[in-house]
C-alpha cells in the first residue's frame, strides 16, 4: 500500500516535470540561443537550466502561468549569460563590468526625489532599461522571495556576487527612476 | 527627536524596499509578455531531438531517484512498527516458554517432531543401505567371524560376547524381537539346545545335515561345518531363521 502511494506521488511529480518541460522546452531554447549564438552551447544551458529546475521544483505551484514562465525564463537566460561569461573571460570584458559602475552615493537623497504619485508608472517604464541580469536577481528576491543562498546555488555563483548584483540592481532603479527626475 | 528620525528613515526604507517589489514583479510581467509574441527568427531554428533525449533522460533519472527515497521514507516510518510487533511477538513467547511448563512442552515437542521427522528420514536411510553390514557393536579381537549375510528386515546388531569360547551375537528389532547366533570353533564346540518335549527335525544347511527344534514357539537351528559350529534361535517366522542360517559365510 505504501509502495502504491509512493508511487502516486512521484507519478505526480513526474508529471508535473514533463508538463513543465513539455510547456515551455522551446522557450528555453529561444532565450539561449539568443545569448549564446551557438547551437550546441544553447543546448547545455537549456540542460542546465532544467537541472535547477528539478531541484527546485517544489517551488512552482502552477505550469500554465506567467509567474512560473517568467521565473524559467530569468533561470535559463543567466545559465546561458553564465556560460557566456565564461568564454568570454579571455577578452577580459565582464558583463559587470561593461556598464555598472553606479556610485554608491547617498540613496537616501536620490530615495527622496523619486518618491511620489508617479513613482509606479515610472517603475514600469524604467524596470525595462535596467540591465537584465540585475532585473532578474531583484525579480529573484523580491518577486519569487528566495533566499540569498538559494539564489546563488539556482545562478552557480557565490553569495557575495548575489548581494553585490542586489545592490548594484537596487542602485540602478534608483539612478533610472532619479534621472528621470532630474530631467523634469 | 533622534528617535523620530530613526522610525521615518526605517520607514522610506520600507516604502523602498516596496518599491523593488514592484519592480521585480513588472519585471516578470514584461518577461511575459515578451514571449506571447511570435519571433520569426528564432522560430526557424528546430528545437535539437538531442536535447530531447537528454531531457528525458534527466525526467526519468530525477523520477527513479524521487521514488527510491520516497519508499525508503516510508519504510523508515513504517519500520519501527514493525521491530515493535515482532518483539513483542518474542517476549511474549519467552514469557510463555519461562512461566507456563504447558506451553513450554507443547513448543519443545514440536521442534522435537520437526527434528525426528528429519532423524527418522535419515534412519530410513541408513537402515535400507547398512543394516546388514553394521558391525561396529563386533569387538574389534574376535578377528575373523562367521556372519549371516542374510539379516531378516529390521534386526540389526544390539549386542556381542562372548562366553566359554561361544562367540554370541544378539540382533534385535524395534519390536523386540530378538535373534542370537552363536559359533564356535569345532575343536571347543560348547553349543547345547534343550531338547525335552520339543519338535525336532532334521534340516539341511547348504548340504550340510543339521537340526531344527522347536519348543514353545522358539526355533532353535544347530549346524557346522567343518571348522565351526553354529546355532540360530529366535522367535521369528521358520523360513526366515533358515535363510539366514544358509546365508552365514
């Protein structure tokens, strides 16, 4: 009896995993390729991406929805923005690198420009800009409200890049959200 | 006031803090939405049946090793309740054995029943395959004897001695029958038969003359050769007794 429920609920499990990869295997490949440019490589990230997955599968409450398309999508694009990085390590370019250097100058001043009625339609416009592996993380934390540890365990990097990448994603809304403000 | 100043910073902290949650979440919703529109290009490319196969093979991979620990969970649970019901089963049975001389007997015999059905196949076996030949009760002086090849079912050998020069070899039955053959060398011949109100006759034994007396249902067979003398007696069917008087060699 115990083995015939065990299975039920593996069974469920395992269905559950195929309706995940069976919903959205084209997606998954669509956004590694355009990262990676690279057929076979897209393939690995894709793999990789579904691995984390499995782990953390019980997670995802429900296939069909934009939550749990969002959340494979921002696991697949850093799997391949990863892999990417790694071959480019020899340019000596890094993505961190290429465009962030936002001064970590007193948020409290900026925080008091940027709150007002028309903080939230600012937000959704400006959130586009942000560079999106800094966009993703903030989505990681706040949004899908996982733990620092499990976010660098999901994005195979260490926790201190986590919080650095939070901090830098926090620090880049506030420079988009006060630019705007500065150009009125 | 210092205080004041503490709480309204904790506070747009908060609202900050509120804020990147808005964020992240137009963040998913654009993702979202991004992927509801068709791309031409990128829907060119064949999604790899490679990728495919090794898709699959993780799905079954993750769903072997969810299911091997899923059973061995509940088999962990399960366990303890069955360590708990055989021990009970044994002290109970330990209590019984120890404290009740009833119970006690009725668990021994039945081993004991289990045993002998086991002994009494061996014995059977034995019995078919040796019972002629089983010497081993002959004391090893005696040299070399006169035996009957012969031994009637069942009679094995229970008993040898001698007495006055008469060697005497005693075989016996689970019925308690018995057979005693004796010899002796002709030069001391000591075999005596008593005779008086007894049925006598005269009796060939491998051609040579000898005698058969019968008295109050015990036979008494006498004969020699021409280096020994010899004597079967027993209680046993007349036929039998001079087979295996015919048979000693």
């Amino acid at each position: 009896m115990l083995i015939f429920f065990a299975m039920i609920k593996d069974n469920q499990d395992r269905c559950k995993l195929e309706e995940l990869y069976l919903k959205y295997q084209k997606d998954m490949f669509r956004v590694a390729y355009r990262i990676l440019n690279d057929y076979h490589l897209a393939q690995d990230a894709v793999q990789l991406a579904f691995i984390k997955l499995i782990d953390n599968l019980d997670k995802i409450n429900e296939i069909n929805c934009n939550g749990t398309r969002a959340f494979v999508v921002i696991i697949v694009r850093n799997i391949s923005i990863n892999i990417y990085r790694k071959r480019r390590k020899e340019s000596g370019i890094s993505l961190d690198e290429m465009e962030y250097d936002i001064p970590d100058n007193n948020e409290l001043a900026l925080e008091d420009k940027v709150i007002n009625n028309e903080m939230l339609a600012k937000i959704l416009l400006k959130i586009k800009e942000m560079h999106p592996p800094y966009a993703d993380i903030i989505s990681l934390k706040y949004f899908y409200h996982y733990s620092n540890d499990e976010i660098a365990k999901m994005l195979d990097i260490s926790n201190e890049n986590v919080r650095v990448r939070l901090h830098r994603g926090r620090q880049s809304l506030l420079r988009l959200l006060s630019d705007e403000e500065i150009k009125k | 006031m210092n205080d004041l100043f503490a709480e309204k910073e904790k506070a747009k902290e908060k609202i900050f803090d509120a804020l990147v949650e808005y964020a992240a979440a137009c963040h998913v919703e654009n993702i979202a939405n991004e992927f509801q529109q068709e791309d031409d290009i990128y829907e060119q490319i064949p999604f790899p049946p490679e990728l495919d196969r090794r898709i699959k093979k993780l799905i079954n991979q993750y769903y072997r090793k969810e299911k091997a620990k899923s059973i061995w969970k509940d088999t962990k649970k399960v366990f303890p309740k069955v360590a708990a019901v055989f021990f009970t089963i044994f002290i109970i049975f330990t209590v019984g054995i120890i404290s009740s001389e009833a119970f006690r007997i009725k668990i021994l015999n039945f081993l004991i029943q289990a045993e002998k059905e086991y002994t009494s196949i061996d014995v059977g076996n034995r019995d078919s395959k040796n019972s002629k030949l089983d010497t081993s009760a002959i004391p090893s002086d005696w040299g070399e004897i006169y035996m009957p090849m012969h031994v009637p079912e069942g009679f094995k050998i229970t008993n040898a001695e001698t007495l006055s020069d008469v060697k005497i070899i005693l075989y016996s039955n689970d019925n308690n029958q018995f057979i005693v053959f004796e010899q002796c060398d002709n030069e001391k011949s000591n075999i005596r038969i008593d005779t008086e109100n007894a049925e006598v006759q005269q009796v060939k034994i491998n051609n040579i003359e000898g005698l058969l007396v019968k008295k109050n249902g015990l036979i008494t067979i006498v004969w020699h050769n021409n280096y020994s003398s010899f004597s079967l007696m027993s209680k046993i069917n007349k036929e039998e007794l001079l087979n295996m008087a015919e048979s000693v060699k």
